[in-house]
C-alpha cells in the first residue's frame, strides 16, 4: 500500500465514524426552513473546505516531522563524534553510530553496560572524578582519558552533562566523546620538539624586543650566571646594545664571550616581524686553547731560530772570556784576590751561559725520548717538595708568616714517560712561582688524578692570582711582573712539558689564586731502574801526557790561543788554525792524534773537517767544541763521527780529562 492509499483508507474509516455520529436529532432538518437549509449548506460546504485546509496543514506538518525526524537521526547518529545516554549510574542507555564505531561494538551490546568497562583502568579516577565534578556543578565538564577499542587503546576528550528529577538525583548523564589521538599524537611530538633546546648543550635564549630574557635553556646556566641574570631580567650592557642592533639591521651578528672559565661565540640571530632575538652560543674554549696552544708554540719556533743564532755567538763569546778567565787563574794561583774577582767574573759568566741554555729548553719542543724513563709523578712531586722546602721554609721564618703544604688529593696514578731531570724543573718552577705569589703566606695544593689515559695534575696556590693580560703572556720567554725575575720559568715549564708530549693550563683569577694543570700521557711500562748520570770528575789527573799532537781549529782567534796555552803547557803538541781552509791543508801534511774542532765556521765548517778526518787513512780522534746550543744533547758524539762533543763555554779542566781519557785509551 502506498502512501496514497493509505490516505485514502484513512479518510473512509473517518467518514464511517462520523456518519455513526451523526444522530437524526443533532439538526432537526424538519423544522428548517429553505433558507436555513440553504444556509447550512452554505456552512457545510464552509467547514468541508476548512477542514480539507486543516487536512493540508496536517500534512505538511507531518512531512515537517518526518524531515526534522531526519535530520535528528543525521545529528545524532552520523555525528562524528560519540553521544552516549547513560543512567545515573553510568549504564549506556543510548549510544549513536559514532559511539558504537569508537568502541568497535555493536549497538545492542553496548545496551546497559557501564561505560567504565572500556575506560582504560589506569585513567578509571579520572572518569570517576569527572562524574563526581559534573553532579556537583551541574555544568558541562571537560576531561580527558585514554578508552579502550578492543584492547587497543585511544584518547579521548570527554564531556559530559548530568540530568536530574523531581527529587534532585541525577537520572541521566548525556555524554559527548570525540577521540582526540591525533592531537595528543601531535601535542607529544610537539613537547619532544619543544624539548630540543632543552637538550642542547649548548646556550639558547629568546630576548625580547627590549632586553628582557624570555627563554634560556639548561646550557645558558654559565652566561646567566655570568651576567648575573635570570629569566624575565633584562641583559646587561653591552649585550643590550647588540641586541637592539641585530634587531635594527635585521642581520645575525657573532662575538665572543669570555665566561670564565669557558669562551662562548655568541651569534644574535634577529626574528624577522616577531620582535625578538634567538641568541646561539657554542662553546669555543677548547678551540681557544688549541689556537693559543698553536700561538705560543709558534712564537717558540720563531724564537728558537733566533735564538739558536745568537746564543752561538753568544756562546763562543762566553767561550772566549771563560778561557781567558781560567788561563789567567793558572797564572795567578795564590793571588787569592785577584782569584775571587775572577770568580766572581766566572760566576757572571755561567749566569750568562745559563740564560743561553734555557733559552734552549723553552725552544725546543720536540719530544726527545731517548731520555725518557718511567717516572712515578706522586713520587717526583713528593721529592721536589722536600727539595724545595728548605728554601722556602727559611724565607717563611724570616718573613714571620706560614706556608702550607696540601697533599691530600693525590690520587694513585699510572706512571708517564720522561726525563727526571726536566720534570722536577718543571715543579720547581711551579712551586717557585707559587711561593712567590704568596707574600703573606697561603697554601700550596697538590693533586693527582687520572682521566681518559691521563695523567693530571693540579698545583694550586692561594696567592695573589694574575689578571687576563698576565694569564696570556705567562708562556712567553722573558715576560715577568717580577723586579728579580728573568721571565724564563714558564717558557721552559712549556717547551718541558709540550716535549713529553703533555700540555699546561692555567686557571687564574686575581687576588684568589691560581692553579696549574698539567697532562701528560700515562704509560704501563714498569720503572726503570735509574741511569746514575756521570758527574765530571774534578780531579784531574796531573799525569803528564806524552807528546801527543793536537790540531785545535777555531775561528775564534783568542779561544784558539787560550786553549793552545792550556793544552801547551799541559804537554801536549799543539798546533792552532783560526779556520777551515787552513785546518785542511795541515792534515794533508801532518799527522794528529786529536782534532779539536768548533763546528760553525765560514766557508770550511767543522762537519766539513769531520767528514775529512773520517776519510783519512791514519785518522786522528776528533773532539768537537761548539757554540751551538746543546749540541751534546742534540748531536750525540757517535752521530757526528765525533770521539766527544763539548758546549762552550767549558771548563777547561773538564776538556783535559776528556782529553786525556781518549788519548789513553
Ligand atoms: N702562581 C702564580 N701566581 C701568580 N702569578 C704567576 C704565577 N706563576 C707565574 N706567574 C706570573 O707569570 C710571570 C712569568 O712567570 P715565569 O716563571 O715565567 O717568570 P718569573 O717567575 O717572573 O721569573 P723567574 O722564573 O725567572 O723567577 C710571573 O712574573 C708572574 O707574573
Ligand atoms: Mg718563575
């Protein structure tokens, strides 16, 4: 039956009831006369069109309700989001298509069941607080947990609102439930982002258009701290200034800040229409370090050609005075004040040949092992101290104040490679200074650790400290804020330790003290057992050697003749030759048992006549004495084809004995 149909049936049934209605009495007809009838007519006909008129407005009406009836089913079951009627005890009474799908069930099943049961267990609180706020408030209340699809589980934002009856309980909660994974997934993903300058180790902050700091992460610690700010202060100057600067010239500008004891670059990144500066820092001290560390080790270099120059001449002047000196001594043996003037000219001239020599250890800073031993550093340190301490020990009781020593952090560490010798200059210097820096007394602190195949060690003092200018001169040769001071201690405390392969730093500041860190690479290998090093023995023998020829060749004219004077009335046949050419021509026409050679000479050098000399068929013994620096230590005797190398100046006693030695041999 169509609809049609239907209507029609309608209005027959209609008909039928209210023609049983219509009762002869209800219009005595009768007594009606034709006007009235005609009348009623009228009405009749009046009604009928009335009604046919309410029929029509009936049935847009219904066709109204049919469409709102739709449109009800589209919002409430095709919603995209999950409406839920539930009881006052939180059984679903009603749920829509959306709801049903969200918890991939079906409708009926999801009947009279609590919606608690697909609420994940670890958020039931927060469904049962929310229930709780929502009766209490009356209101709409928000809240958001985590349900279940099967046992998968998904956010959700919830809101639900109660109903209540007569009585004031609640008979109804209509609750809304959008799933909100997708946001939560972005939101997490958002907080890791956000967490990103939070992780970086290196210094990030936000400033506002006026200075003030919006945002420093965990790494700007150091900078605050430094500048004395925290988070909503305003930067101080004249970091204020770049700010504004990079802000008006919308370009990213870098400086470097120096934040003890770490260097920053500091890059002021403007962000364009959004009123701010993002400030970027890396931490750039230990690239710092390497290019000071490069700095000075070419500053050595430059001065080691230099030096290497003047100290020969310097040597062979000292040589030639030296000479003099002790032939003049011989000659006057119980003049006993003029002896002690002569000392005392002696005694400047070591100095002078002990500045040269210096100026090589500081120079030289090329690992030299072939004189490393294994080496305790606790040991070394606790030597040099005792070493020390007498010196410092009287000034202290003169001075009426107190040093003290802390030992206390020395840790057991492995031992490095090196030589003994130079080590403990190095420690002796660094306590000199120290001591030094402590007028009125303070603490001297030693430490020892051991770190990434390292040996380090600290030596502290509580003295005077040094501002940033004397921090990055102290390596430099000659550079001293001291009256009595040659400048030369820390120069040589670095050529020491770059040549054991090891680096120093400093750590200063002014009127608390310093500390001197040194590294150097541990070693496994066992000690050695100590080499005795040969003093040179003082007392020469007076045997008379017999009439051995010696060919001295130096164009240092009055050396040549001091030691021809020497040797001479030693016993030996001497013969001198102030240069090269000369030397030559007499070894092809006499016979020598020992040359004595200088090795810089013009034209024909000393490696020249050495090289000569080993050619030779009847070679004499060859003795070297030079002016360079160290020679000795650089050129072992048996490299050059040498039978001995000595440094000028020299003592001449000592040359008789090598000489002497040789010749008996
Ligand atoms: N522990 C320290 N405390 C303060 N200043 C120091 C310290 N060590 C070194 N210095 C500074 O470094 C400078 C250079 O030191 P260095 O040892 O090279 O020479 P010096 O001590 O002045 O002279 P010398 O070593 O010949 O006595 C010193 O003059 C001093 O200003
Ligand atoms: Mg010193």
């Amino acid at each position: 039956m169509n609809k049609n149909d239907t209507k029609k049936k309608n209005a027959s049934e209609l008909r039928e009831k209210a023609e049983e209605k219509l009762k002869p009495e209800t219009i005595p007809l009768g007594n009606l006369s034709e006007a009235e009838v005609r009348k009623l007519a009228h009405e009749l006909q009046i009604y009928k069109i009335e009604l046919e008129m309410q029929a029509e407005e009936l049935h847009k009406s219904q066709a109204q309700l049919e469409a709102s009836m739709q449109k009800y089913y589209n919002l409430y079951d095709l919603a995209p989001a999950g409406y839920f009627t539930l009881n006052g005890k939180g059984f679903i009474l009603e749920v829509n298509l959306a709801g049903t799908s969200m918890l991939g069930a079906e409708r009926h099943s999801l009947i009279n069941k609590p919606l608690s049961k697909f609420i994940m267990k670890e958020d039931a609180d927060i469904y049962h607080l929310h229930r709780i706020s929502v009766a209490e408030s009356g209101n709409r209340e928000p809240c958001e947990l985590r349900m279940l699809k099967g046992d998968l589980p998904f956010y959700v934002l919830l809101e639900s609102i109660a109903v209540k009856d007569a009585d004031g309980n609640i008979s109804q909660y209509f609750t809304i439930i959008v799933n909100i994974s997708y946001r939560v997934m972005l939101e997490n993903k958002l907080m890791h982002l956000a967490k990103f300058p939070e992780e970086n180790p290196n210094p990030m902050l936000r400033i506002s258009k006026e200075g003030k700091i919006l945002y420093a992460n965990r790494a700007s610690s150091h900078l605050l701290n430094l500048w004395d700010r925290r988070i909503n202060q305003i930067l101080p100057q004249p970091w204020l200034k770049i700010v504004a600067d990079a802000l008006h010239n919308g370009t990213s500008m870098t400086f470097e800040g120096e934040c003890c004891p770490r260097v920053y670059s500091l890059t002021f990144a403007p962000v364009a229409g959004e009123g701010y500066v993002n400030i970027y820092g890396i931490d750039i001290t230990q690239r710092k370090r390497m290019e000071q560390e490069l700095l000075q080790a070419k500053k050595l270099q430059a001065m080691g050609v230099m030096t290497t120059g003047i100290a020969h001449e310097f040597n062979n002047i000292l040589a030639v005075i030296d000479g003099k000196i002790q032939m003049l001594m011989r000659e006057n043996k119980g003049r006993e004040k003029l002896l002690e003037e002569f000392r005392l000219i002696r005694n400047s001239v070591k100095d002078g040949a002990e500045i040269v020599r210096s100026m090589n250890k500081f120079t030289k800073v090329k690992e030299d092992r072939d004189w490393f031993v294994t080496i305790d550093i606790q040991e070394e340190i606790k030597n040099t101290i005792d070493l020390t301490r007498p010196e410092w020990k009287i000034h202290a009781e003169k001075e009426g104040i107190t040093y003290s020593i802390n030992q206390e952090d020395m840790k057991h560490v492995s031992r490095i490679k090196g030589n003994p010798l130079e080590l403990r200059e190095v420690l002796i210097n660094l306590i000199n200074n120290a001591i030094d820096a402590m007028p009125d007394g303070g603490t001297l602190s030693f430490s020892t650790r051991e770190e990434g195949g390292n040996v380090i060690v600290n030596i502290s003092d509580t003295g005077i400290g040094m501002d940033e200018d004397t921090q990055s001169n102290i390596f430099d040769p000659f550079f001293t804020t001291k009256d009595q001071g040659t400048g030369l201690g820390m120069s040589i405390v670095f050529g020491i330790v770059k040549r054991h392969g090891g680096k120093i730093e400093v750590q200063s500041q002014k009127g608390k003290g310093s500390t001197f860190t040194l590294i150097f690479p541990a070693t496994k290998e066992p000690m050695d057992i100590p080499k005795k090093t040969r003093e040179p023995d003082r007392t020469v023998s007076k045997k008379k050697s017999t009439k051995d020829r010696i060919l001295i060749v130096d164009n240092e004219a009055p050396l040549g003749n001091a030691l021809h004077k020497f040797l001479s009335e030693e016993g030996y046949n001497v013969t001198f030759i102030d240069n090269g050419v000369g030397a030559l021509e007499h070894l092809k026409k006499e016979e020598f048992d020992l040359v004595l050679c200088d090795l810089g000479m013009p034209e024909v050098s000393g490696w020249d006549i050495m090289n000569a000399v080993n050619t030779m068929a009847r070679k004499p013994m060859i003795g070297i004495i030079t002016g360079f620096l160290s020679a000795a230590n650089s050129f072992p005797a048996k490299e050059m084809k040498a039978d001995f190398v000595i440094n000028k100046p020299f003592e001449l006693e000592e040359m008789l004995k090598q000489i002497q030695d040789l010749l008996e041999e």
